[in-house]
C-alpha cells in the first residue's frame, strides 16, 4: 500500500471531461487523501446567513476534484473506490433555492439552517431541541472520466459516477465505476455530514470534508456498466439486513432507472453468484430493496436495487 499526496482547493473542475490533466497519477492500491470545500464551494458560511441565505454562483456548485489517474486502469476496467475515512468540518448547511428541489413548486422562498457538528463524536447533530440526525457522513459526487468527448455538468448522475449522491458509501463500503478512458481520472467531491434518500429538497448537511480513500483497478467485472454499491458491513442502508450489494441505475426516467438497477443485479448476480436469469430475477423480487437515491440532480434520477449478502450461505 502507498499514501499519495493530497488533492487540495486548488485542484478544482466544474465539468466532467476527459480533456482534464490528472493532477496525480498513482498505483492501483494506493491510498489517496483529499481536502474539500463543500459542494456550494464555501459560499455559504456559519458567517454569512445572519440575512438569510446569500447570493450564490450556481455556475462553481458541485465541483469535483482531481482528477487522479491509476496506472493500469483501461477501458472495460473497474475502479474500486474503497471509502477509508471521512472527516466533515464543524459545520454543515442545509439550504432551499427557489426553483429547486422535488417540491420547488411550494417552496418558492429561500432559506439556510446551519447545523452544528461539533457533536460529531456524539455521533449526531440537532435540527432544533429534541430533534437528532445521525451523522453519517460520504461524498455525494465520485466519478471517473467519461469516454465521450465533450463537457458533462457536475449536477446530475451519469453512468460514469457523478453527483450519484448514495448516502449508503459511508467509511466501510465500496463503490465500483466502469473505466472508461486511460488512467480511469477519477475526481470526488460533494461532502455530506447527512441526508435521506432522495435528497427531496435539493440539498443535505453540506460540509467542507477531508477523505481517505483506496483506489484500485479491478479486471474482468464486464457486469459493473454503472456504479455499484457494496456497503459496509455495518452501513445505515438496512441494520438488519447486513451488508449489500446495491447496483445503480441512472436515466431521465424514473421507471426506466429503476429498470437499468434491476437489470444490472440480474447481470452480477448470474456472473457472480452463477445464478439463472430466471433465478436472479427472482431473487430481486424476494429480497432485493429499490431506492431512490436521487430524485432532484435533473436531469438524472438514481435507483439502487440492493440485495443482502447475507441470503447467500454455504450449503
């Protein structure tokens, strides 16, 4: 194992690109650390919401950072992403833009709550006296360079990574992105102390947030076609249902995202687990748990069809 040299502020992108110079290059295996303004880029401060929520760029939000390119990594590869440490900052902002959000419609005033997390080590912050939100941090955006050219916004999800905002990647999981031009050029960011499912309003607990992760390529896993999802073992997608595997589809259309997640389970579950496709199917019927991860980065919904590692046991 090797320890890289920190991506930094400095190391900032506002698109998806493969034309971007890695700003590292590292062995397959290595450990790199990242240090990250927050996915407004620090606009918004415990500082400067005394008025109300400031006025804010929407052309900087979203940034990634990197990019860091792995020897090795080829078209058709996997990069493993493996989530080693996460340290939010002391503070974290959850805000409502006007004309943003599942329910912009209804929700056409501003408005910005600053949340305290110096209670990290109580392992929760308060939305106000007697309302208690876990803390659990991940990084709403990881990405590897798309394979076609041109520039992709930061804000949505694509097959390639993205602003797949999963608040199941927490310390402990895993997240699987299908190579798609040399030296994969994988970028992070979007740092979350918290969120639900879908992120309904547009925003979490955004935070300024520091990483640790391993980043390795992997050969022959033709099935990964989209992130995939292996949480940790102790991971908030289901206490009792153990760890999961949980890949991700990702479409404009709701239904067909959902579709894409259970076709590519179907897809590792024959590969890996030497399933029929009658069986897999099945079995995401039985046990598997569609959820909606992103419901709000347009124009890209995020479904995950998850399926508990625990229902496989030696005869």
């Amino acid at each position: 194992m090797s320890v890289a040299a920190q991506v930094g502020h400095q190391n900032i992108h506002f698109k998806w690109t493969n034309k971007l110079q890695p700003v590292l290059t590292v062995e397959s295996g290595a450990e790199v650390t990242f240090d990250m303004p927050d996915a407004g880029n620090n606009q918004i401060t415990p500082d400067n919401v005394a008025d109300g929520l400031p006025e804010v760029d929407f052309n900087t939000v979203d940034p990634g950072f990197g990019p860091v390119a792995v020897r090795g990594a080829e078209p058709g590869d996997v990069l493993r992403i493996d989530v080693l440490e996460l340290t939010p900052a002391a503070y974290g902002w959850t805000a409502l833009f006007p004309g943003f959000g599942l329910l912009a419609e209804e929700f056409t005033s501003p408005a910005v709550k600053i949340w305290d997390l110096s209670t990290i080590d109580k392992g929760y912050t308060e939305l106000k006296p007697g309302v208690r939100i876990p803390i659990r941090p991940f990084l709403g955006i990881m990405v590897v360079a798309p394979g076609a050219d041109g520039e992709f916004a930061t804000i949505p999800p694509y097959e390639f990574g993205g602003n797949i905002d999963c608040k199941h990647l927490t310390v402990g999981s895993s997240l699987f992105l299908p190579v798609q031009v040399a030296g994969a050029l994988f970028s992070c960011g979007d740092g979350h102390a918290a969120q639900g499912d879908g992120e309904v309003c547009g925003t979490a607990i955004e935070t300024p947030m520091k990483a640790r992760l391993r980043l390795t390529v992997e050969k022959n896993k033709p099935w990964v076609k989209s992130p995939h999802v292996l949480t940790a073992p102790d991971g908030p997608l289901h206490w009792d249902r153990g760890q999961e595997y949980a890949p991700m589809g990702v479409d404009a259309d709701l239904r067909e995202a959902a579709r894409k997640a259970v076709q590519s389970t179907i897809e590792w579950l024959t590969v890996e687990k030497k399933m029929t496709r009658e069986e897999a199917y099945m079995l995401c019927s039985v046990t598997g748990d569609l959820k909606i991860v992103q419901a709000v980065d347009m124009p890209h919904y995020g479904v995950v069809c998850s399926v508990p590692l625990n229902v496989f046991v030696d005869e």
